[in-house]
C-alpha cells in the first residue's frame, strides 16, 4: 500500500505457470527428488511471482501468497496448531505438514472441503481445548526477507484469525459444547507475536484475509470479529492491517471493521455488488483506505473498465483513498491468456487472465490517480473487446432459447420412488450392500499418451477408439474379478469430467493452459461458456454400450450434472445462471435419453459442487436451490422407472443442502463420508431421506489402502442409519488419480466388507 491512490491484488496463482509446482511435489511424494530441490523449485517460483507483479506497476505486491498445498494448512502450522495424531508421528517438519495434507498408514488426513463457494479446497484444522497455539513457524517473516533480496517490498498476506476459527472443526474428544471460535484469545497472542516479528523485519503493510464475514455470522461472532481487531489494532508494534473480505457482501461486519483501529479494507465488488450503495454510509471509513475489489478474481472475462472507473468514482468520498484491486486473490484464474494458442481467437479477445487482471488493476489505479487520457488507449482497447462480446452471433442460438421457452412442468417429474424401486430391483437383481464404484479408474500413462497422440494427429481416431476399447475392457475384467455388483467403465477417454463434456457441446471454449489448483497438486482446466448450450450429437454412448456389451452386470452410463458443469467452468456473466444451467440440463437429458435407449439401466448424473454454489448469505439459498434442483430433475426425470438415476456429491458440508439433495430425486446418492465418519448421514436422516445412499467408505483423495476391518466399521455406523436394503457400497469419490496396485487392494476390500456384512 502507498499513501496515494494505488493498485493491487489481493493474491496470485502459485501452482506454476507450467505447473512447475505439481510436478515437483509428486516428484518429492514419490521420493524421486529431496526437500532441497522441492524447495528450491518453490523459491524460483515465488521470486517470478514477485518480480512480475513488481515490475508490472502494482503499487502493492501480495507477499506469502505461496504454499506447498493449502494456505488454512499454512495458518495451522504457522500458529502450532498441529493435531496431536499427526505430530506424534516423528516426522520432520515438511512431511509432517504433507502427512496432514494426505495422510500416511497410520493416520487418515485432516477433512478437506470448499472454501467457500469456489471449487478450491482447503484442510480443515483440528482445535481443541487443549489446541496450544504459539509461532511455531516463521515463514511469512522468511518470505518477506526473501523478496526484499530480490528487491521487491511484499505485503504478507494471512488467514485472518477469525476465518481461520470458523473454519476449523472441534477435535475429537473435545466437549460437545466447545467452538474453536472459543480460543480466539490464545490464538491472537500468537497473531501478535507474529505482526511484532513482521513490524520488527520492516513490513509496512499485512493482509488479513476474513472471507468468512461474506457469509451469515451471529452477533456473538462479529462481536469476537470487533474484539480481535481492536486487539491487534491496539498493538503498538506492528505493521498497517488491511483487513480483506470477498466473495460477497461484508454485510455488519464491514461496520465492525469500518469502526476498528485497522488502516484499510478490502471489500468485493464484484460477487458483493451491493456494497458500493451503502460504503457512504458506513461510519469510520472516511479515516480509512478501501482497496475496492473492481477487477473479477473468479472468472476470465475481461473488465469493463469504463464501468469500473464509473464505481470507483462514486467511492471517492467513502474513504480517505481509494485503492483499486481484484475482488478476491487470483489464485482462482489461470496465469496468462497469452499460453492460449488453439482458442478461437474472438473468444481468447473477451478473456483476461491473472496477468491480464493485474493489467486492468494497473490501468485503473493510474486511470484514478492521472485521469482517463493517462490510459486512453487501454479504455479503447477493452471497450472494444466489450461490445464485440455482446454482438456476437455466437454468443445466441435461437432454437435453444425456443426450446427453453417451451419447458413444461411434467419435463421435471417421475413417478413414485417405491414403484421405481420395486421396478429397477427387477431390472437389475441386485444383492444387498451392492458394490459399486462412482465412475472413473486410474488413468495409465499409456491412456494419456494415446489421448494426445489422437489430439497430435499422430495416430487415427480409429486406432485411438482400438485403445480405449482395449483399457475399456480391463478395467470390466478387473471389476468382474473383484466382485463388484454394478460396474462402470472407467472413462478412459475423459481428460476431466467436465471439460470432457465441453469439448462435445456446442457454446464452450476449451482452453489449453488454463490450470487452477483445485488442491494440493491437483489442477484443473476449466472450460469457458460463452454462448448459449446445445448437444450436437452423442457423447458417451459409444463408450458405455461397449462396455456394457462385456459384461452380464448391469454398468453405469456416467455423466456429469448441469450445476457442476457450471461451477467447474469460467460461466458467461450477461444472464441469469439458472437460465444458463437449465440449457445445460437440456443437453445432458438428451444424452440421457439415449443411453437408456441402448440398454444402460444405470445412469449416473454427478452433482458434486451442488453444495459449492451455494450463495454464501441464506437469505439467496432459496433462489438458488430452486434453479439447481431443477435443472437437475430436468436433466435426469425423462427415463422410464425401472431405469436407475444415480447421483453424487463429495467434499462439502452438506446441512445446508440437505433439503435439496433429497428434491433431487435421484434413485441413489453417493456421498463423501470416510474422512467426516459417516457424519452426513445423520443431516440425511433427519429430513426423512428415504431413497438409496452410498456414503464412501474409502477416501481417494489419500493414497492409504484401508483394511477390510476398517471398512466393516464404517459400514456398521452406516447401517445404525440407513437400513441394509437401501445401503450402497462404495468408494468417495473417482479413481483417477489414484494408482492401480492401491486402487485394487482397496477395492477388494471393500467388497470383502460387504460380503461379511451380507
């Protein structure tokens, strides 16, 4: 921050632009390279980070962005908050924080879910009354001194401590009635320690990060939200706080901070556009810097700069200055829309990446602080890009919208869930606990290199369709010979479960380096909506009767739902994302449709981010949940009842949901449940869910095996819940990324624990 108008982003992406990061990690987890050369990987990539966004004209440059796996995981490390499971492993530092991340034999990992309403997870810490909070490690101090080498003033940035507690679950064994929220005090101590080592080292300015007041907090919490900034604002040594919060609107809190002794706020004004119609009442800013989130750090569409401009005028007399920055980190886009080389070049004209975005920042902090004529060329150039996105043909088609219009109500409904049970019972005869899996198997290296060979032209598609078929085939063998009852073909052909989609549907651009970390080392490539959704012609249906063709067992058609399409792409901004979702649900109920026509009585409709769009204030929930369940029910209600529809949602917290997961009306649900125990289905029961459920009983997202013993145990605390008839067996979520000799032993002991239990 400066004492002038100036410009900066709230975070940056860190995986690598060439996902240099993910590849050092799995280098060092398979023991091909030491800490020494993973850190140094991580040390050129943080000086890139700071260089460019020095030398690009930020005024201010996020510091302590970087992290080997999740930045919560960062908070609990740095403030000593390791759970006792984990540090009595013996291990050093680093693998202690990876046996965390990932688990080892003997100890499963922490909880992994959304942050917030992003596709991004983070690790959920373990606090307890005896949680002893202290600073237990020192890198956003090491960090600053390490850009400082290379010339460049950073600005640490944390989890707030607020975030940082409401986030957190209560460890195991803690009273009923104990909040991690209860050891604010304790842990503040150790915020303070850490702002005096920062003040001391030469840091000017350190953000905080309380994305969870977006959210609906009680008074309790934003009273502790009052007391722990007056506290930390109070201290006499310690750098300036700017205190950021996004992915909506601050609502109270933003007054609880307005009034607190903290220097700067950052408010979103992109996801919390209201906002800017209440800053000028808001009591204590004029003393203040906002730092107005004005460039999207969530999607890739270009900023309309002249609309910018126009908000950050009116704020002019909120505050004392105005800073212009993203509306959240950009940890969410990719890095460079540059690396795009096989994108349609109109559509690559409308996008902008993180670089792109950091541009935009710097255009409108120099906009406000010399006038409109000091950036002429660049308000020129991005109004441009602006209207040729809204005139353009491609962004319409007028037999989608047509066929939008005509939906009628029956479009959304099925029959009685007892005759359709009694009707797929059957079709399919079905023992008690059947086994299944949720869709993919591990993707070999021979798989990836035949896909991008097709892609290279370097083999024909009829040779390519020859290898899938071939791997098609063993993973059904392998499925028949470890006895499970339904089984799926593996999706060797799918990079991604939705860009795989993308690709075959009319309105998406598929990117070519456009990664995000979604956690740890995994990336994703989201695929870009632009235009409105129509299926040109099958997708899976080839793949799904061939392998249903090899098999006596019945196998699942696998697809993935509307919702999760959208909140796994960069979506359109010009309409409603329920209308958006509903083309999409058209799309998918076509191909619906002529998987049943072929003979698959088990189709699979994944809906895994229901819970993550989720509006983060209750009072949108309603709205929202409405369109979901819909376009839902609208992609899945056409098939006849002894046809089974199959659903699947992981790594949430569902409560919220709950209510809607059961309007869902899918046949059977599978859910994440090995890391949280079995704890869902309690929120299940208590709304009187009465169809199938799967609750996953090995976690895929750790390379541990678990034994037959451990399954029976999870098994046995899900039948006090769900009776045996409507009790499915399965893993958490798809195997892909996971290797086959673990992937095997973990299926066959899965089936062994149903058997016993059978």
């Amino acid at each position: 921050m400066t004492s002038k108008i100036g410009s900066t982003v709230l975070g940056y992406p860190r995986i690598g632009p060439n996902r240099e990061l993910k590849r050092a990690l799995e280098r060092y987890w398979s023991s091909r390279i030491g800490e020494a050369e993973l850190r140094a990987v991580a040390r050129e990539l943080r000086a890139q980070t700071w260089r460019s966004l020095w030398d690009v004209g930020l005024d201010s440059v996020p510091g302590n962005t970087f992290s080997f796996y999740d930045q919560v995981l960062d908070t609990a490390v740095t403030f000593g908050a390791i759970s006792p499971r984990f540090a009595k492993l013996g291990l050093g530092p680093l693998d202690t924080y990876f046996a965390m991340a990932r688990g080892v034999a003997a100890e499963p990992p922490l909880e992994m879910t959304k942050w917030f309403d992003t596709n991004y997870h983070y690790l959920v810490p373990e606090i307890g009354p005896g949680t002893r909070f202290s600073l237990a490690d020192r890198t956003p101090v090491e960090q600053y001194r390490e850009a400082v080498e290379l010339g460049v003033t950073t600005r640490p940035v944390l989890v707030g401590p607020l975030t940082f507690l409401l986030l957190a679950k209560s460890a195991d064994g803690a009273p009923q009635s104990f909040r991690p929220l209860d050891r604010l005090d304790a842990l503040l101590d150790a915020y303070a320690e850490l702002l005096g080592e920062l003040h001391r080292a030469g840091v000017e300015w350190v953000q905080l990060d309380e994305p969870a007041f977006a959210a609906d907090r009680s008074p309790a919490e934003l009273a502790a939200l009052r007391a722990a900034y007056q506290r930390l604002g109070d201290l006499v040594e310690r750098p300036k706080l700017l205190v950021a919060g996004y992915f909506g609107d601050l609502g109270e809190a933003l007054e609880v901070l307005a009034s607190s002794p903290v220097e700067a706020i950052g408010v979103d004004l992109v996801a919390g556009k209201s906002t800017v119609d209440v800053l000028s009442s808001v009591r204590g800013l004029s003393g203040k810097i906002l730092v107005a989130g004005l460039v999207d750090g969530r999607n890739v569409w270009r900023t309309d700069l002249d609309k910018a401009l126009a908000t950050a005028a009116t704020l002019l007399g909120s505050a004392n200055e105005v800073a212009v920055g993203t509306s959240c980190s950009l940890l969410h886009v990719p890095y460079d829309v540059e690396a795009e080389t096989g994108i349609d070049p109109q559509v690559k004209s409308w996008l902008a990446y993180a670089a792109q975005k950091v541009r935009e920042v710097v255009v409108l902090g120099r906009a406000l602080r010399e006038g409109r004529d000091a950036v002429a060329d660049e308000l020129a150039e991005a109004r441009a890009a602006i209207a040729d996105r809204a005139a353009a043909d491609r962004v319409r088609n007028n037999r989608v919208r047509a066929r939008l219009q005509a939906l009628r109500p029956e479009y959304t409904q099925r029959g009685e869930y007892d005759a359709r049970r009694a009707a797929q019972q059957k079709e399919l005869n079905l023992p008690p606990l059947p086994t299944t899996t949720i869709g993919s198997f591990p993707q070999t290296t021979d798989v990836r290199k035949a896909r991008a060979a097709v892609r290279a032209g370097r083999i024909d598609q009829a040779t390519y369709r020859r290898r899938m078929q071939d791997e098609i085939e063993r993973v059904i063998r392998l499925q028949e010979g470890l006895g499970l009852d339904v089984l799926v073909h593996g999706e060797p052909e799918r990079n991604d479960m939705v860009q795989y989609f993308a690709e075959h549907l009319d309105g998406f651009a598929s990117t070519d380096n456009a990664w995000v970390q979604s956690y740890g080392s995994r990336c994703v490539r989201p695929p870009i909506l632009y235009g409105d959704v129509s299926r040109p012609a099958p997708i899976t249906v080839e793949w799904a009767s061939y392998a249903q063709r090899l098999t006596e067992k019945p196998v699942k058609g696998m697809l993935t739902g509307p919702v999760t399409i959208l909140a796994w792409s960069f979506v359109r901004d010009d309409q409603p994302l329920g209308d958006t979702a509903k083309q999409v649900a058209l799309a998918i109920r076509d191909e619906v449709a002529d998987l049943e026509a072929v003979g698959i009585r088990v189709i699979q409709v994944d809906e895994p981010a229901l819970r993550e769009l989720l509006p983060l204030r209750r009072a949108e929930h309603e709205a929202y949940l409405d369109w979901a369940v819909t376009s839902f029910r609208l992609a899945t209600c056409g098939v006849a009842d002894s046809t089974q529809i199959h659903t699947h949602l992981c790594y949430s917290e569902f409560g919220d949901v709950i209510n809607a997961i059961v309007a869902l009306g899918a046949d059977v649900t599978s859910i994440e449940a090995a890391r949280s125990r079995m704890e869902v289905l309690d929120d299940l029961n208590a709304v009187g869910f009465g169809h199938g459920v799967g609750p996953g009983v090995y976690d895929i997202h750790s390379p541990r095996v678990p034994d037959t013993a451990e399954v029976v145990d999870l098994l046995r605390a899900a039948l006090a819940a769900v009776p045996a008839e409507r009790l499915w067996v399965n893993p958490d979520c798809g195997l892909k990324t996971r290797g086959y000799a673990e992937v095997e032993a973990a299926l066959k002991n899965l089936v062994a624990a149903a058997a016993e239990l059978r």
